[in-house]
C-alpha cells in the first residue's frame, strides 16, 4: 500500500496489491483523474493516459490550451466552467454568483486516517493499515478551500473518500457538496442496485446504463429500504466470479443521491453524497462543512470478489463493536403485545431448554403501550404487563442463565404519550401545517440536541437499571414535514436529525461498551454503514418467510458481511406471506447470519423442540465459522429456482454448502452444486457421501444430488419427514439442505 505524488507529471498515484488510482494537476491547477483499476506497476509519470482533444462545438477553458471539462475526465466536478453538468459541488457567493476556480494548493501524505472532526459521523477506522491523501485546493476570489481525502487500505481493493469545505474569508452558502466524485472513461457499465420496500428488502436489480443522468436515492430522512446506498457498476456484464467490477457504499444514514450521468462522448460520471435537494450549509469564515465518507471497492474477480471485499473492511475497519453474535429468542412474533412476566418467563425457560442465549424481549413493555397506538417517548416500565419491572425481569431471565435484551425506538413519539402532551413541539412538524401520521406515530425532532439529551437520559437510565447486555433499537417510520424550531437554517435539517441520532448512538454504545445494539427499521429499512459502525447486526427485515428471505439474504450479502444479517425462524404458516415451509428450510436459510427465533416455543411439540435444539447445538459448533469465513453465492445472483450459499474457513480446511430449492422441478436427471473457494489439492469428506473428494473435483464438477422421488424408490411419507426433520435438497418444493465440507 502506498501513495507517491510525483513532482514531475504532478502525478498521484494511490496502490496496493490489487487497485491503481491515479490523477493529476493540470496546468490550470484543476485535479483531472488518469486511471481506477487493477493495481499497475509505479510509473513517474502515466503520461499516455492523458490527452487533450480538439473537439467540434464546445468550449475550452482558454486560448491556449484544449481542456474542456466536458471530456477530461475530473476528480471533482466544476459547473460552467465549460463542465456542463451539474457538478460535484455548487457553492454560492456573496454576490448570488456560483462560479468558482479551485485550483491545486498543497497536499499531504501521512499513515492513518483523520478522525472526521464531528465524533459523531460514523466512519472507517485504520488498525495501521491505512494510508492518506490530502488535497487542497483553493480558489483565492473567494478565499475558500475544498479537501479531497483519500484513504487507502493495506490487502483491500478500497479507498474511501470524502471532501471538506473550509470558509477562509467570506460567508458562502454550499447546495450541493458531494462526498466523491468519479469519472470512468466509456459506458459499457451494467448497474446493480439493492431495490425493494417493507419486507422486500434489497432485491437485486441490474440494468444497462444508458445516455443521461440515472439515479438511486433517499429523500426519507433515513438510507430507506426502497434504494439501499450501496451498488455496483460492472464493465459489460456483472457476473459472480470474473470481470470488473466496481462498488460504492455510502457511510450514512440519511437522505442520500447516488447519480450516474453517462455524457455524449460515452464517459460515465458518478457522484455519491447528502442528497441535494433540501440541503444548505452556510459556512461564516472560519467555519467547515464535512462531508460523510463513501467508500469505493474494486474488484477483477466479479461480484463475489466485490462482496468479500466490502465483508472484510467492514469488519475490520467499520464496525465499532465487532463480537460473534449470540443466539436469541424474540418475542415479537410469539406474542406481539399480548404479553405478562409469566408468558415471558415461560417462552425463556422453552427457549433456555434448546440452547438460546439471549431473550430479547421486543415492543410493548413502557408506558401504557397495548397497541401500535400509543406512548413512545414514554420510556419508563408498564407496571401492569410487569410488576416487577424491567429489573425483576432481566433478574428473572439472568436466573435461568440466559442474557436480557430490550427493545426501544428512541426516534419516536405518540400523540398519546405523557411527553408528547408535555412537548408538542418536539415532534417534527411544519408550522401550521398538516402533521402526517405513520403507524400513528411521528418522529421526534433530533436536529434539536434537547430532545437528544433528553431520550439520552431516559433511556441510560433503563440500560443502567438492570444487567441489558442486547438492545434492538427501531424505527418505524420516515420523516414527514421535516423541520426544526431550533434551526435558523432549514437547508440543515436531515443532516442535523441524523447527526443526533448519531449522537445519541455514539454516547449510548460509549456508556454501555458491553452492550451489542442491533438496528432495525420496520426490519430492514435503515441498512446502511452508518448504522453498522454503531450496531453491528440489523434486523434483515421482517419478512421472515424463508423463500423471501433467500432473495432478501442475497441481495444483502452483496455488500454486507454476515455477521451483519440477522435472521429469525419463525413459524408456519408465516406471518407475512402465509406460506408454509419446513422447519429444516426456515433452519438453513436463517443459519447464514446471526441466527435466533422468533415463535412461540410453548406451542412447539417435543419433536419441533428437538430439531430447534440440534439447529443451535449446530449454529454454536459452527458460528465462527459462519461469521468468519469468506462467503460466496455459488450460482449467480438474481431471482431464480435454485440457490447455494457457501462459507470456507480462511484455512479452507472446512466448509458449509446450504442448497436450496424453491421449486420442485420434474423428470430432472440430477442436480450438481459446484462448489469454490477450496483447496484444489486437498481432499474433502462431504455429508452423505462415503467416497472423498479432491477440491478440484467439487469445484470443476460439484457435489452430485441424484434426487430421491422417482416414482418408486421412495414412499412418500418418508419424504416429506426427512425434508421436514433433516433437509434434503431438490426432491419437493422448498426442500434445503446443509453439507459440511472437510479436508482429512
Ligand atoms: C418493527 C420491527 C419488528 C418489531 C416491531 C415492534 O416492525 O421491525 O421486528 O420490533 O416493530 O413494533
């Protein structure tokens, strides 16, 4: 890993094992990058990759030279000044003018990465294996400087970026100020998205590009689960296993613009940031703008190699409070609100009987809250549902030796609570303007650091009442009406909420460091980085129907590590879709992430509580497996019959294959689930199989399932028990199977 800036070309050129980036200073001082890709051997001066072009009707930026920005490819894109789009920033002065001229002044090279100098805004960390650039640039009109930041990790295809905006002389106001730009020379680009809404979280999309602006973005007051902050741009087709691809993830938790503009000379430009619509930070002298950070990752091994990427750093280098999840129970699904200290007790001792960790006991459990209906923000204990308390009860499941957890939705408030009748106005809202309702309830205003201090200390004193050692924390819906009282500058707004959520995130995870925090937003709806730097697994969605869940698992496992997916079994028919599958489904579906239940165990028989016990017996055997391994998608992605998950050691001496079947499929001659990541040399026992195979073997040709059912062999009866109780792969519908691979 290393950053070389060289005097000569003014050439920088960012690398490690696997990635290049390099750029130049021009000679009008503007910054105009050369290259992003596979890692090139250092060179002084790219002096090839650069050229200028005489080209029919456009402009140039003077007499002498031909630099137009409408085809030299930027590193931060400059409206009108022959760049006719709409840039990467817009910054405007005093006299309602907005051109600027930010011109190359100094950088610097150091080991590390700067703290970003709100604490608050979450970001990647270096363990002493990272590596920055700084480059200012200043325009002296305006006496003002623009920072670009890269920061490049050791044994990772990634730099993250961001930019800073520093007022030195006058007051400005910035609209627009994007988190990186970049410009890649061609459009032959295919674009995965994460796509979806409550309970279809983060479903694959992929499209061609086409000319003009395409766009993913929030404007929700949260990262949404209609466009995740995350996609993919691959040269030609996206595949799993070969070709280029590229990612972006954005650190942040708000409103945000991912925008792709693919310009008539065919070179595609994208921007990632806060979106702009609704924004405005007003800078005194003195005063800076910080952008959150985007994180780029490259990969020439397909999607797959992009996805382990993407895993490892934010393991690594993201997640704050990183430790193997443990196994819980949920009430929610088992009880809903309908819930006394006994049912409780009596759901933990089923649930401590099989081997669960952790009771986590989900919404209801304050105030006077029986319904959806009311007393959010009233975060003190229904002594009616609980008369012993939260500290009774935490004591009580301590007791049985299993951990406690509680739910809370700290952004939240009822009209039919004691506080909102106590602060009206701290509930967002326009003033004198409708107030809309979801799920009856309104969102606290959070860009006002009152409200924070106070939903602060409200809920640190529950944390401190009793031995909490999980929180799941929610939030169940978006903002409406935005605006803050407190705010002189509305333009501010979204920022503002988020950074108090993150606030008051930051003071809780600092308080209460033994504490693991799972996020959610009506299951999945806020799964971005900003939340996985404080809370290092969220509620995949609460959609727990297995069949959804392989596309909703899928498309999550594209940028995010298991360790951050947490998965529930429930029961069937399911509560979202009404399907009924086998238990052992709803098993190996759920194994791939942080596993747990979420049904009531007391309904369950003898025979169900003996599976559910040997599925945790299975998931604690192999847990730092699951978590740690490397994860591939072994068929390629998209919406299909057929799907296989794979994790492999780092020693590749063990393996978990979970196959799955939505769709029995008939007269099929066999199934064969070819198999990676192994050692070809090594020879490996599979579950089921007497022979052994050499890795070579299960990755050229794969694991041969000849199917069961074929009219005689087997009596129907036994069928349909072994794929209940055990999981066999491929003879009926939703039939699932786990195989453990290991070198002998
Ligand atoms: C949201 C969550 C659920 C559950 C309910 C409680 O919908 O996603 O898991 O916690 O809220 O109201």
């Amino acid at each position: 890993m290393n950053i070389i800036y060289s005097e000569v070309s003014k050439q920088f050129h960012l690398f490690n094992e696997e990635v290049s980036y390099i750029f130049k200073v021009l000679h009008n001082g503007h910054l105009c990058n050369l290259y992003y890709g596979s890692k090139l051997n250092h060179k002084d001066d790219f002096k090839n990759f650069y050229f200028e072009s005489d080209l029919g009707a456009t402009s140039y930026i003077n007499d002498e030279s031909k630099i137009s920005f409408e085809y030299i490819r930027q590193e931060y894109s400059t409206f009108g000044c022959t760049d006719f789009t709409e840039g990467s920033y817009e910054i405007v002065q005093k006299d309602e003018s907005y051109i600027t001229d930010f011109k190359y002044k100094s950088h610097k090279i150091y080991d590390g990465k700067n703290k970003i100098s709100n604490g608050d805004l979450p970001a990647t960390f270096s363990n002493g294996d990272v590596k920055t650039l700084e480059v200012t640039l200043f325009d002296d009109k305006i006496g003002c400087e623009l920072v670009l930041n890269y920061s490049i990790f050791k044994n990772k295809s990634v730099i993250a970026r961001s930019t800073v905006v520093k007022s030195l002389k006058e007051e400005i106001k910035i609209t627009r100020l994007m988190s990186s730009t970049v410009d890649f020379e061609g459009d032959n680009f295919e674009l995965l998205q994460l796509e979806g809404a409550w309970i279809r979280e983060r479903h694959i999309e992929k499209s061609k590009l086409r000319k003009g602006k395409q766009s993913i973005y929030s404007l929700r007051g949260c990262s949404s689960p209609q466009h995740n902050p995350f996609f993919a741009l691959g040269k030609g087709e996206i595949k799993e296993y070969t070709g280029e691809v590229y990612g972006f993830n954005f650190v942040y938790s708000g409103n945000f613009l991912a925008e792709i503009d693919v310009n008539h000379y065919s070179n595609t430009r994208v921007n990632v940031g806060i979106h702009p619509f609704k924004f405005e930070a007003n800078l005194k002298k003195g005063e800076v703008f910080e952008t959150p950070e985007v994180i780029l990752s490259y990969s020439n091994k397909g999607l797959n190699g992009l996805s382990q990427t993407n895993h490892k750093l934010i393991k690594e280098n993201l997640m704050k409070n990183y430790e193997l999840p443990p196994i819980v129970i949920n009430n929610w699904e088992a009880t809903y609100f309908d819930f006394d200290e006994q049912k409780l007790l009596n759901l933990a001792k089923k649930a401590k009987e099989i081997g669960v960790e952790t009771f986590v006991l989900d919404d209801g459990w304050f105030g006077r809250r029986n319904d959806a209906t009311s007393s959010l923000g009233d975060w003190y204990v229904n002594e009616n549902k609980l008369p012993n308390g939260i500290t009774g009860l935490c004591k009580k499941i301590n007791d049985l030796g299993m951990n406690f957890g509680l739910w809370i939705e700290p952004e939240m408030v009822n009209k039919e609570s004691e506080l909102y009748k106590q602060k009206p106005d701290w509930a967002i809202q326009t003033p004198n303007r409708n107030m809309s309702q979801g799920r009856n309830q309104y969102v606290l205003d959070f860009a006002n650091d009152e409200v924070v201090e106070y939903i602060y200390e409200k809920i640190s004193n529950i944390l401190n009442s009793c031995n909490i050692s999980y929180v799941k924390w929610d939030m169940n819906r978006h903002i409406t009406e935005g605006y803050s009282k407190t705010l002189q500058n509305q333009g501010l707004f979204y920022h503002k909420y988020i950074l108090g959520v993150y606030k008051l995130m930051r003071k809780l995870t600092e308080q209460f460091p033994k504490i693991m925090f799972e996020n959610c937003s009506s299951g999945g709806g806020r799964f971005d980085l900003g939340m996985l730097y404080y809370s290092p697994q969220i509620w995949t969605s609460d959609n727990t129907d297995p069949v959804d869940r392989l596309n909703i698992q899928e498309g999550t496992s594209i940028a995010y590590p298991l360790r951050a997916i947490s998965n529930h079994i429930s029961v069937a028919p399911n509560h979202q879709t009404g399907r009924k599958t086998p238990i052992s489904m709803r098993a190996n579906v759920a194994y791939f992430g942080c596993f747990g239940y979420e049904l009531d165990l007391t309904k369950n028989d003898e025979n169900e509580l003996k599976l559910f016990k040997s599925q945790i017996e299975f998931y604690k055997k192999y847990r730092n497996l699951i978590i740690e391994g490397d994860f591939y998608r072994t068929t390629e992605s998209g919406i299909k019959n057929n799907y296989c998950w794979q994790v492999v050691s780092k020693d590749k001496k063990e393996s978990i294959v979970g196959a799955y079947q939505i769709k029995s499929e008939t007269n099929e001659l066999r199934k064969v689930i070819k198999l990676v990541g192994l050692n070809k040399d090594t020879q490996y026992c599979v579950t089921g199989f007497q022979q052994t195979f050499f890795g070579d073997e299960l990755m050229n040709v794969g694991i041969p399932i000849t199917k069961y059912f074929n009219g005689v062999s087997m009596n129907f009866e036994d069928m349909k028990e072994s794929v209940e109780n055990e999981g066999v792969y491929g003879i009926c519908d939703y039939s699932s199977q786990i195989f453990l691979i290991k070198a002998i």
